[in-house]
C-alpha cells in the first residue's frame, strides 16, 4: 500500500504535458500554462508569433500522430491545426482537445481565453489574462469626439469589412470603418487615390517578404498613406484572434486625430 501510494503522488506531481498544433495554440498555452511539459508547434518562434520569445528554447514538434504518440499529451490545443485523422486518434487515446474559435470580436476572444484556460486547469490565469485584455480596451476607448474614418489595409492589397476582428479592432479604437462590405475583399487603388480615408490602418507591412510587390506596397498608396497612416499593425497582433489583439487596438488609438 505505502508503495502504491507513493506511485499515485509521484504520479500526480508530473507536469501537465500539452501539445500545441498551431502557432495560435502556440501562444494560448505559453501565456496560460508555461510551466506544463510543452510540445509545440514548429512555427513557434516564428516573427509573426506575439509571444516568440517565450518559445525560445522549448520543445516543438510536428502536428502528426507519430509525434504525438511519442510525446504522450494529456492536453492537445489548436487553432486550425491538425487533420481529422489525427484529432480523432487523439480523442479515441483520452486525449482533450481544446479548439480555439475564430473569433470576430473581443466577446469571441473571451470565450477563446476561457475555453483554453479551463482545459489547462488555469481558470484564474485565464481570468487575469480577459482582465488585462479589458483594461487595455477601456484605456484605449474614445473618451470624447468623433469617429474619423479609417481603411485597413494589407501589403497585399486586402481590406477588412463587418464581421471580422479587425473591424471590431477598429470600432474599439474609435475609427468608423470605411469598408462596408462584409469579411475580407481588394480595396481598389483607384478609390484610394481619390478618396483616401481620413486615416489608414496598415497590416502586415513588416513582413517584408511577403507580398513585396503587392497593390498595397504601390506608389499611389504610399502617397496617399503619407500622414494619414494611424498604425502600421504587426503580423504578430493580426495572425491569431487572441488577448493582444486589444495592444493592436491601443495602437491605433494613439494615431486617432
């Protein structure tokens, strides 16, 4: 009795080991749970990950079965990561599976923090980490004004409309989004150059290999942009709908006429 016993508080002692399958889920469990047993995913330090820095040095392994049966998660988090196939395996092994939804606004990101909290046994971390999300969000807000308009934009010539997280970025940083067609579409260069919108909101300008010769990286919008620009937004804050979208928010804020 007294072996078993000290087997089941030996037991009991492991760590949590979680496995990540996508650079969002990444950065959920790093913020929520850095002190389990972590496998995460090999684009975890990647530049367009908020949190790249506390993935230095940790373990990252590939999204498959291989390697999960190897690692032996108790935890297995995604975003948009992982086939069928596998998370059924997973399942069918006792694994939970925790998938992170594509939220649209900050309400949807709440429920993001809670669901990820409560499947990492970290329900007061994920309370404190909504806390400061709303706190960023309320010292962000308009405090008296109008709402000037404002157009983003991505190096790839892509703007964001009613229904995505950008535009709820947008309205919680004081900006009346120009864009009114739903979801995600080209913004025309010619309406740009002849109708720029009070301010821009730049995305994913710092990727400087990516759409290097997009319509957004044209003259004409660089002329246009020139003194109108309220945020140059990192991929790092557009990449997962998590807890620092409201930083990118605090970011436009500060360019607001």
């Amino acid at each position: 009795m007294a072996v078993a016993l000290v087997a089941t508080g030996a037991a009991r002692a492991e760590p949590l080991r979680v496995m990540a399958l996508d650079q969002c889920a990444d950065q959920y469990v790093l913020a929520l749970a850095p002190e389990a047993e972590l496998a995460l995913s090999p684009r975890a330090d990647d530049p367009d990950s908020w949190v790249r820095r506390q993935a230095e040095g940790r373990r990252r392994i590939r999204p498959t079965l291989e390697a999960a049966v190897g690692f032996r998660p108790d935890v297995v988090v995604r975003y948009w990561g992982g086939e069928p196939r596998l998370l059924a395996a997973l399942e069918r092994r006792g694994v939970r599976v925790v998938t992170l939804d594509d939220a649209t606004d900050f309400d949807g990101i709440s429920a993001n923090i809670a669901r990820a909290a409560d499947g990492l046994g970290q329900a007061e971390r994920g309370r404190r980490l909504e806390a400061r999300m709303r706190a960023t969000l309320q010292a962000s807000a308009p405090k008296q004004g109008g709402r000037p308009g404002a157009a983003y934009l991505t190096a790839g010539g892509f703007t964001a409309g009613p229904g995505t997280l950008v535009d709820a970025m947008m309205r919680a940083a004081g900006y009346d989004n120009v864009t009114t067609a739903p979801g995600f579409g080209p913004l025309s260069m010619e309406r740009i150059a002849l109708h720029p919108p009070v301010r821009f909101v730049l995305g994913f300008f710092d990727e400087l290999r990516a759409d290097w010769r997009g319509p957004g990286r044209h003259p004409v919008v660089r002329r246009a942009a020139r003194g109108r620009t309220a945020a140059a937004l990192p991929a790092a804050v557009l990449t997962c709908p998590a807890w620092f979208a409201a930083d990118g928010v605090a970011m436009m804020a500060k360019g607001r006429p």
